[in-house]
C-alpha cells in the first residue's frame, strides 16, 4: 500500500511539473512571437 501511495505522489508531481513546463514554454513561445513581431514591423517600417 505504501508503494502505492508515493506512485501516486510522483505522478501528481510530475504533471505539475510538467503543467508548469507547458506554461514556461507557451510564455516563452509569446514573447518570441512579439519580438519578432516588432523586428518585422521596425525593419517594415524604414522603408
């Protein structure tokens, strides 16, 4: 029983940690977008 019980524990902790991976890598996967946003439209805006 008590194996049971720390499987269930690590599984928990890993798919927080594995929610807390997507979230870093979706805000990550934004700020990109918004910087490349701004060199585009920077780079757009000279000419």
């Amino acid at each position: 029983m008590g194996c049971l019980v720390f499987r269930s524990r690590r599984r928990a902790k890993v798919q927080v940690s594995g929610s807390i991976l997507k979230e870093k890598r979706t805000k990550l996967y934004i700020i990109k977008r918004c910087v490349l946003m701004l060199v585009c439209w920077r780079d757009n805006g000279d000419k």
